[in-house]
C-alpha cells in the first residue's frame, strides 16, 4: 500500500502537470478560452459513452494486468504528445484526438486503479485506503500545479508531457510487485452463483459462459438502479456537485467581483481550499462504516456554509469559512467513495463505478453550464446562496419522505395460541 501510495502521488502529479499544461497549449495554439473548454468536454465525452464498458472490462479481466496495461497506455499518449510538441507537429484537431483517446483509456483505468488499491488492504481497512487514496489526490494535485510552472519555464512544454509520461510508466512498473490481500482478491474474482431453471423446455443459458452474463454491462445498471442508497448517493452527489461545489467558477466570480480582489487573492482561496481538502482526506480516512445519511449530512452542513459564505462582506471572512467548506466536502467524498466501493458485491464493482463514471461525466458536462446561467441570473452571491439552499432543501426533502416511507413492524397476536405438540397450518402448494 505504501508503494501504491507513492506510486499514485507521481501519477497525480504528472497528471495536473499535463492538465495545467495542455490548457495553456490550447490557448497558445488558439487563443481562444472556448477552445480550452471544449478540449476538456473532448477528454471528458468517452466518460459519459463509454464508462460502462469500462467498468464491464474491470470485473471481466484480471484487475493488474487491466491497470498496468491502461497506465502504459496512457504514458504512451502523454510521450508521443510530447514529441509532436518538440517538433512542431501538434495542431487543435490532434491535440482534441489525443485527448479523446486519454478519455477512453481513463473509462478503464480510473475504476481499475481504484478497486487495485483497495484490494491490496483487509476489508476493514477499506475506508482508510479510499481516504488515503483522496490525501495522496490533493497533494499531488498542489505538488503537480506548482511544478507545471517551474517545468515549463525551464524545460518547455514538451518536456511537461514526458514527464507525466514517465509517472504513467513509473506506476505501471511498480503494479506487477503489488501483493493483494488473497481475501479481496479471491472475492473479487468469484462468482456469483448459477440462478435455477424455471422455464421448463428452455435450455440454461448458464453452461460453460454462463457467469458471461452476470458480466454485462446491463447487470450492472440494473444493479444501480434497483439499490436506493446508490441512487440517493448519486442524487446527492449530482445536486452538490452542480450548484455546491464549483467553487472554481463561483469563488473566483465572488473574489475577483463583489470582494475587489484580484488573481493573487484567488490563489490565496484555492491555497485554503486544497488545505481543506488535505485535513478532510486524513479526518475521513478514520471512518469505519460511513452510510448515505452521513454523505447526505455532510453536504447539507457543507451548503449551509457555502450560503453564509455568499455573504461574506470580506477577503478575509470568506477564508475562515472556506476552510471547514473544504475539510467537509472531503470527508463527504471520502465518505461517498467508501459506499460506492464496498456497496456492491466484488464481481460488481467494477461495472457500478462505470455507472457512476457516466453519471459524474454527465454533471461535469451539465453543471457549468448550468451554474454560468444561475450566476447570470442572481449573481455571484446570489449563486453560492441560492445553491446552497437547493442543496439543503433537497436532501432534506429526501430524508422526510425516507422517514415517512419507513413503517414500523406490526406483531399481531392471535387469541389463542397454538398448543404445544400440535403442528401449525402450512400454506398448500
């Protein structure tokens, strides 16, 4: 787990090394700021058509070999990009290619690398591994945005992409020495067993390919769909995401408009965010059993914050509530994560984070378009205040009518009740 761990900080930092990168790519290639926005769709669209196929390979193939193969994969795309821009070869339409063959490999990558890590720890373990795992995320993403500078303006750009090249390489090597707990592993390729014939005169489709079925991509939404806390953990999930927690759009309107600060102001903001996130990784690492009511909790105190903070008259008020803004989103995603990942049974998973990858796919698609006209309509302020308020009121809304929906077990007694030694009426066949 260790090596995991280290091998995950590289990979992220590169990662954000390229993304920060390729943003400043495009807007060189183009100048054009819509051009930057549309490369990030392209990389983000295999997601929304693809992730459930991906999440179908994960449960279908050995989960090492599945990893080890999608981050040589993607290494290969970060080193050839990195030529093209040491020759001069790379225009708008390649640079959208290669993006959307990033996206395509990440739908099979992303689930893979996320069950990998938590088969290498004991099933109790599972929450810290998963909070381990969102720490390790926000240090390389600070590590990684700090050396995307320092690398281009020494080395270039091209040299930015081989170096995320070589963290894809670098997991990829150290994937073949990892040791899975043989609990998780032998759970993750196990089973589940043949349903009964009930048809007579129709032959079992379940023979030697038999188990192929449960490993359709169908199974798994149907799996999703008829689990309510996965639902209600999507719809929380969706609702934060869309009006709570792009903070990178409403904090930079509100800091750069209503507050007079300016770009160094903004960085101090996003400084505090990614601090938040650090402390809520290592507070939600120490959770156990977290549920949806907890998520759900952890979002409404975090949208009730995001409301106050929509007042702030200050620079100054707005970093004190930024930071515990922070620290909760992160123990809510830990949280989250930790449901969506142990919910399921091991055969399931990996087609369940391909749900939830079409599903994130499609917020991410939806949500800033969605948040620019709110914001249009009301404002910076009014945005953080109003969202923060649809936040509250739904998942509020929702815990009501769980509540309601929850009926208390009726004994009902009989009046004379059954006499010792004589047997008790059976229903007929």
């Amino acid at each position: 787990m260790r090596w995991w761990s280290v091998a995950n900080f590289v990979s992220n930092a590169g990662t954000w090394m390229q993304l920060t990168v390729q943003n400043l790519l495009v807007l060189q290639i183009t100048g054009s700021a819509a051009a930057t926005g549309l490369s990030m769709s392209v990389q983000a669209a295999p997601g929304l058509l693809m992730s459930l196929a991906g999440g179908a390979a994960v449960d279908r193939w050995p989960r090492k070999v599945t990893a080890a193969v999608s981050q040589a994969l993607l290494g290969a795309v970060a080193f050839l990009t990195a030529v093209l821009v040491a020759v001069d070869q790379l225009n708008l339409g390649v640079l959208m290619a290669l993006a959307a063959v990033t996206g395509l490999i990440a739908t099979v990558d992303g689930p893979a690398c996320s069950l990998l890590g938590n088969d290498l720890v004991r099933t109790e373990d599972v929450p810290s591994a998963i909070g381990v795992g969102s720490l390790v995320h926000n240090a390389g993403r600070l590590a990684g945005a700090a050396l995307a500078g320092i690398t281009v303006g020494f080395l270039g750009t091209a040299a930015a992409y081989a170096a995320n090249g070589f963290s894809f390489l670098f997991v990829a090597c150290v994937i073949p020495f990892l040791r899975p707990v043989h609990k998780a592993v032998r759970g993750a390729r196990t089973t589940p067993p043949a349903a009964p014939r009930t048809t007579l005169g129709k032959d079992d489709s379940r023979d030697e390919g038999g188990a192929d079925q449960d490993m359709t991509v169908r199974q798994g939404v149907v799996y999703f769909m008829r689990r309510p806390r996965l639902v209600a953990l999507a719809g929380i999930t969706g609702l934060s995401a869309v009006f709570g927690r792009n903070y990178g759009l409403t904090l930079a309107v509100l800091v750069t408009g209503p507050l007079a600060g300016g770009a160094g102001a903004f960085g101090t903001v996003s400084t505090v965010l990614a601090v938040g996130g650090i402390v809520g990784a290592v507070l939600g690492a120490r959770l156990r059993k977290p549920s949806v009511r907890l998520v759900g909790t952890l979002a409404a105190a975090g949208a009730l914050l995001q409301v106050v903070a929509g007042f702030s008259p200050s620079l100054a008020v707005l970093l004190v509530l930024v930071l515990p803004m922070a620290v909760v989103e992160s123990i809510s995603d830990t949280a989250g994560t930790t449901v969506l990942q142990t919910d399921p049974p091991a055969h399931m998973r990996g087609r369940v984070l391909g749900v939830w990858g079409t599903i994130r796919t499609s917020w991410g698609l939806a949500g800033p378009p969605a948040l620019g006209l709110l914001m249009e309509l009301a404002g910076a302020r009014g945005a953080l205040v109003s969202g923060g308020l649809i936040i509250v009121g739904a998942i509020g809304a929702g815990f009501v009518l769980r509540r309601r929906r929850t009926t208390a077990t009726v004994i009902v007694r009989t009046e004379q009740p059954v006499l010792a030694g004589q047997p008790s009426l059976s229903t007929a066949a």
